[in-house]
C-alpha cells in the first residue's frame, strides 16, 4: 500500500444498538433513546407499560438522543422533541438513555482498533479515524483491511460499523457516509475526484446550509460543478475556506491525524437533523448535552471551572458565552443548570424561535483532576 490510508470508522445507530444488544428482544423494532412521552416504562418484553397515574412523569419536553434504523424509516430523528417522535411512530419503544454502558462499549471499540494504527484519533463516543497506512500493509488490499476492522468491532462488542477507506480524512469520512448501515465503501488511490463528483455540495463536511445557499447562487450543486471552479472565484465567494473547498474537489486531501496533543479542554457538542425552534427544547438539549459531558470527564475523574456555551443558529450565525466557577463543576445538575444560566444571558426566547438554533455544544477548560488544587494536562 504505497499510498495513505485513511480509515474513517462510524458505529451504526450507535445509542440504539447498544440498547438492542442488550435487550435483544428488541431487534427489528423502532427503538428511541429518549425518555417516552407518556411516562410509560419498558417491560422488558417487546412493549412499553403504563405506570400509575400519581408516578408518571411527563416527558413531552425531551429529545431524541438516537433512533434506530426502524425508527428512522418513520422519520424519527435525533434532537427531534420525543412528543414529535412519538407522533411519527407511537409503536416506538422509549428507552432512558444510558451513558455509562455507551462510554464502555465505546472503549471496546477503540481498543480493539488499536491494533491497526499507531495513529488513532477518536473523534466522537461512536466515531475514529486513524492513518493505518504502515499496519495496512500486512492485508495486502483495502477490502480485506475493512473487512478485518469491521471484524475486529464486532468481535469486541457485538455490533456493526461502517468504515471508509481513502487517502484522505475528509474522503475517508465521505465515503463513510454512503454505505450505512454495516457498510465498507473504497476511494482508490486515482479515483478521488470521480467519486466526488455526484455527490451534492453538501455532502462536504462543514458544507452548511449557508455555504450551500452561496454556492447555489454560483451555480454549484453537486461537486461535478465545484470541479469546474477556480481557486480564485471559491476564495472570492467563501474566503480563506473557498481554498480548502477547491484542493478537496480535485480530491487534494492532506489533513494529518494528530494524536499527540495535550489534552485542555473536555466537550460535547451536536448538530440537530431539525433546527430547535422552543426554549423547552433547546433547555432539554443542554440537559442531554450535560449528561454526556459529565459522564465522559467522571470516567477521566476530571471537573473543571471554566464552561463555553456554543450557540450556532439556523443561518449559520454562531455565538460563544463563558464563565469561570470559584469551584470546580462535576455533575450533570449543576452543569445543565450553569448551561441553562449562560443560555439565558446570550439569547431570548423570541430569538429562539425567530431564528432556531441547529448546534450546541458546552466545553468545560481549566481542567482539575480529583485532587484538590491539581490542575490537570491530559495527552
């Protein structure tokens, strides 16, 4: 393998999986990762269960952490509210989300890819990307190293992946994309700019609606038509990024996988499928937020002072708020209701629903570990 490869691994419908690797009875059933709407429970049987009356909580203000692949054909969605969810497909089985069994599955994954790169860098709780060009060479082919990882992941969890290997992050992550679920998709070396070409605009990462809106205007839609641009008029009409948009259409893709930086900051943060249009839904996506951030630095035994709220709106538009605490924050309740505090000095609520919001996101910096006044560098 004379040439880089780059391997972009997603776990399929990875919060749904997990909680159908554990119920089993569950497989082939529209699943949710949300709290149910009604307040019912699951019985462990295939259906949810009503609970009395005087006990039943109501949930109509949560959102969809994941749905399954059943659910999705519904058009369930995450970040979606779970009364719209429940809505779409009231046959759904509603399940809490469970950090903690997501963060250790998660670990088995990537261990058990350590074995084929010494560059491994994990983007998200479901999601790595790694250069195996050197431990590459051992499978000969692009297919039979796939086939090895996606056999590694199973092996090691139960649960399927879709990998994408190029001689690019950004292609390897496109190529991802197209083969889910439980899907291996190749870029060979050559091929780069013919596999781009078809693809629609938005396909790219980072490729917004904004990006999009302009690139429409200059009579882009699918990368076929980027390809046929200059370097000159993409700087012209997206900036400093229009030169990175160009050298990828042409299938330039150089970015390194760094693995070795120090470690400042701990964060969550995600892009909504539907934009977020209500301040209760926009509070209960910090609390999902929250959870998940405080589940990953109690793992690392880590808290910290410092909170950043990113706030990004429908059009792309983007604000960021921090405060630093006397006392480091560790738990989920006191981080959500510090998010929640930041949330309501940065926006109104008519500006929430004027101008909808399509990511948040909450970093925590200034990072102590459990002894008391020692600050912590992480690698």
């Amino acid at each position: 393998m004379p040439f880089r490869t780059i391997v972009h691994v997603d776990m399929d419908a990875f919060f749904a999986s997990v909680e159908i690797l554990d119920h089993p009875e569950l497989k082939g059933k529209a699943v949710v990762v949300g709290a149910d709407p009604l307040g019912r429970i699951y019985n462990g049987h295939g259906t949810m269960e009503v609970v009395e009356e005087n006990s039943r909580v109501s949930r109509t203000r949560g959102v969809v952490c994941a749905a399954s692949y059943e659910a999705r054909k519904f058009g369930v969605r995450s970040a979606q509210p779970v009364k719209k969810a429940y809505q779409l497909c009231p046959e759904a089985i509603f399940l809490p989300p469970r950090f903690y069994r997501y963060s250790e599955i998660s670990d088995r994954v990537m261990n058990s890819l350590q074995g084929f790169s010494d560059k491994l860098l994990r983007l998200s709780i479901d999601e790595a990307v790694m250069d195996a060009s050197l431990q590459g060479i051992k499978y000969g082919t692009w297919k039979i190293l796939g086939e090895a990882i996606k056999k590694a992941i199973f092996e090691a969890t139960g649960l399927t992946a879709t990998a994408g290997i190029a001689t690019g992050r950004t292609l390897a992550k496109m190529a991802s994309e197209i083969k889910k679920p439980d899907g291996l998709y190749l870029v060979p070396p050559g091929k780069e700019k013919e596999f781009l070409a078809p693809l629609k605009v938005e396909a790219i990462p980072g490729v917004g609606p904004r990006a999009k809106e302009i690139l429409n205007r200059v009579g882009v839609h699918i990368i076929a038509d980027l390809q046929k641009l200059n370097a000159e008029t993409l700087v012209g009409v997206l900036g400093k990024w229009g030169m990175r948009l160009y050298e990828l259409a042409q299938g330039i893709d150089n970015e390194p996988i760094e693995t070795s930086r120090t470690r400042k900051s701990f964060g969550e943060e995600c892009t909504y499928d539907t934009d977020l249009a209500s301040w209760d839904n926009v509070n209960a996506a910090l609390a999902d937020l929250a959870t998940s951030l405080t589940r990953s630095m109690s793992r690392k035994k880590i808290s910290g002072r410092t909170m950043t709220l990113k706030i990004r709106f429908a059009d792309f538009h983007t604000i960021t708020r921090s405060q630093t605490f006397p006392v480091p924050i560790s738990d989920a309740g006191t981080m959500q209701s510090r998010a929640q505090e930041l949330l309501a000095r940065s926006v109104t609520h008519a500006q929430v629903e004027k101008e909808k919001i399509r990511l948040l996101g909450i970093q925590m910096s200034h990072l102590f570990s459990e002894k008391v006044g020692e600050q912590l560098w992480l690698f």
